[in-house]
C-alpha cells in the first residue's frame, strides 16, 4: 500500500528567501539546520510500494528541523536499513502481516515495535480504520496519522513529538528503575547491614559500609551484633565472594542463620559448621565461599572467643597501648572450601578498657601508595590506625577516619566493599 504524501506543504508564515520557503530544502541552513546537526532527524518509512514513498528526500520544516527520509519495502528491508541514526519510524499498518501472524492487523506494527524498543514509531492508516490506528498507540506507537490528512508540515511535526515522548519515556522508564534499584538497595542493606540487639550491654557500638567503585547495589559484604540473655556479646563480620546481587542475597541468608542459631545457644565450630550446611546449601556453584570472623565477648567484657574462617583477624587496642591484631595461627579455612573443615575457638583476654576493630578484606586491599604501589596491607592498616587513635579518634569518627584515608592512600574509590565495625568498653563505664 503506497503513501501518497505530497511535497511538503510549506508555512505561509516563512519569508521568502529562508529555510523551507521552497519544495527543496535550503542546504546552508543557520546552525541547528545543517547537515550532521543535533537538530536533524532520520525518518525510516516501512510501506511496500516503492512508487508511492515520500516525494522529497527532505522535509524541513518553519521550525528549521531537517527530516531525512529512507524508505523500506518490507519489513525485512525494514530490519537492514533501522540503524542507530533513525529517529522515528512510519509504519503503514496496511502492509501484508507475516505468515504467522496473518489474523493480526498490527502484525507489521508489533514487528516493528520488537525491533526498535529505543525508537519513536508512528502508525500511519487509513481514516476509516481509525479503531485499529487507535488500538495501534495502545499497544506501543508514540501516535497515529491518517493518509488522508497527511502533508509535510503535520508529518515532520508528528515525528518530532514522537520523538520527544519516546524521549521522555524513556527517561521515566530510567527514572522507575533507578528507585525500584534504591529500593532493592535498602531492602539487601537493611539485611546485610542490621541494628545491632545489645539492649543491657556496656559496649559501644559503630560501623560503616562503603560499597566498591561502579556499584549501586551493596556486594557480599554482612556483619551483625547481638546480646545473648546470659550476658553475652556475639559479634560477627563475613565476606561473600563476588559483588553482585546473588552474593549480597546469600550474604543476608547468612547473616540472618548466624543470628537465629547465636540465639539458638551455637557458637564456635558447631555454629560455623551449621553457617557452611546452610551456604552449601543455598550458593549457586561450587566456587562461592565466603570469609567470617566471630567474637564472643564474656558478660564481664574481659575476655572473648575468637574464631576466624578464612577471613581477616580483628584489631584491637587496649587503653594506654599500641593497637594490634588479635592471635590468628589457629585460624580455620573459609566457609565453603572444605566439607569436614573445623573452625578452633581460641580465647583471648581483653582487659577492662579496650577497642575491638572487624573488617573486611576491603580495608586493607587498597594501594598503600596510588595506582601501583604495594598493597596497605594489615601492618599498613595497623599503623594507620594507630595514627589516627594517637590523635584520639574513637567510634564513629575513627571508623570514618580509617575508611577516607583507604580510599585517599588508594588514589581513588576502591574496587572491593569495606565493612568495618567497632566494639568499645570504657572501664569507667563497666
């Protein structure tokens, strides 16, 4: 079915002598009117009588806007010539419907559609079926135009609308996935990064949470604190391997097993045992382990258990000296590794005044130095710690110190996530 669209029907209101105040279209236009400009469009006309395409190459319209036009005679013609440039597509609705779709009149459309999600798409008809050109925006063109109101004027029109509206779609479209991404980003933090339970206790809590560079979403990353009714304080921080949304979901199904088997009365090995049961269980592949370090500090917070998979070993600093880490020769291999792995609990004395600091490798991963030089390390950590308690930063502010000096020694945002959560007793209050 051909398209009879006369020469472009020209605004009365254009001077003679500018743009578009003849039938062929001014190639020294003013900026914006140029060949190659931000302002030209590509129009791909999809109707099967080649003698009865558009008769210009061109339209330009009063408003300086330069529409070129390609023309396919089927829809598999149509599939070659829809590159990136076109802008906009015209689609007959009276071309002949696939084989396989032959009961469907917008077959041509919906064909179309599927293959330009990202362009504007116009449905041309004829008046009579101004149902079918109807149902034809419903179901995805930008809007309709009948054949026997079409000129050039309404059609360079049509198109710019359409593209303005598939722009603007397109932007809301953006707009609804990036909160449904805040949203899921909440929900996964809120499940790996918990408020601690320590209602009775004497410790001070802290902690932060940095995600990796080119991340919305939060990686593998968990941690959690609570108070058992004996008195006692089970601290936890663990590490999924990888960065994605399937390593942030096992790392919450982690977290949230650690809690419910701490409460359950397990600690030691027999809770890192039950924690792989449930990893080995719920990974995806073989590959995926995780690292954890857990703490159980005594009701009377001189002294605590410490078990360590695989992961890195806890800092701390006791009042009047240097900090450092705790014993780790008894450490056991990450979670997932090995399927008979035992984890030994070594007890450790903390005294009546002291600074536990948990963290993921991500701390101490970072350059010491910029792009290329050795890695921080857990000495380089140490020492920066030290420097920055000498300077008599506790809590929060330590922690917030410690993580923007990572990323400033780094020479930049980091490639993996840091969490780092601190525990403090202050004699004075215990």
């Amino acid at each position: 079915m051909s398209v009879p669209v006369p020469r472009q029907r020209i605004d009365s209101a254009a001077p003679s002598g500018t743009p578009g105040a003849s039938g062929t279209p001014s190639t020294s236009g003013t900026p914006g009117t140029s060949a190659g400009t931000a302002t030209d469009l590509t129009l791909l006309v999809v109707e099967d009588d080649p003698a009865g395409a558009l008769a210009v190459p061109e339209l330009l319209d009063a408003a300086g806007t330069r529409v070129r036009i390609r023309t396919a005679r089927n829809l598999t013609e149509a599939e070659r010539l829809l590159t990136d440039d076109v802008h906009c597509v015209l689609v007959d609705l009276a071309l002949p419907a696939p084989r396989t779709a032959e009961d469907d009149p917008l077959a041509p459309l919906r064909h179309i559609l599927r293959l330009a999600p990202r362009h504007a798409v116009l449905a041309l008809a004829a008046s009579a079926d101004a149902e079918l050109a109807a149902e034809a925006v419903r179901v995805g063109a930008q809007d309709h135009l009948f054949r026997e109101e079409l000129d050039g004027r309404l059609l360079s029109r049509a198109i710019r609308y359409a593209v303005e509206r598939k722009r603007a779609d397109a932007v809301q479209v953006k707009l609804t996935e990036s909160r449904l991404r805040a949203q899921e980003n909440a929900r996964l933090e809120r499940g790996l990064l918990p408020t601690p339970l320590l209602e009775g206790s004497d410790l001070r809590f802290a902690a932060r949470y940095r995600p990796g560079r080119s991340r919305a979403l939060l990686g593998g990353d968990f941690y959690d604190t609570v108070r058992t009714p004996d008195g006692t304080v089970h601290a936890m921080i663990g590490d999924v391997c990888g960065h994605g949304p399937d390593e942030a979901a096992l790392g919450v199904e982690l977290r949230i097993a650690w809690r419910a088997l701490t409460f359950a009365g397990l600690c030691g090995d027999e809770l890192l045992s039950t924690l792989q049961q449930v990893l080995e269980h719920e990974r995806e592949s073989d590959e995926i382990f995780a690292t954890l370090c857990t703490v159980d500090i005594a009701p009377d917070g001189r002294r605590a258990g410490l078990c360590l998979a695989g992961h890195p070993s806890p800092l701390i600093a006791r009042h009047g000296r240097a900090a450092r880490l705790l014993p780790y020769e008894d450490s056991g291999p990450a979670l997932g590794l090995l399927p008979r792995a035992r984890w030994p609990r070594r007890q450790v004395e903390l005294g009546p005044t002291w600074s536990l600091l948990m963290y993921t490798d991500g701390l101490i991963e970072g350059r010491s130095a910029g792009p290329g030089s050795p890695r921080l390390g857990q000495e380089g950590m140490v020492d920066m710690i030290n420097r920055q308690l000498a300077q008599g930063l506790r809590g929060e502010e330590l922690l917030d110190a410690a993580v923007t000096e990572v990323r400033s020694l780094n020479g930049g945002e980091l490639t993996d996530d840091v969490a780092v959560l601190a525990l403090e007793r202050d004699r004075a209050r215990g």
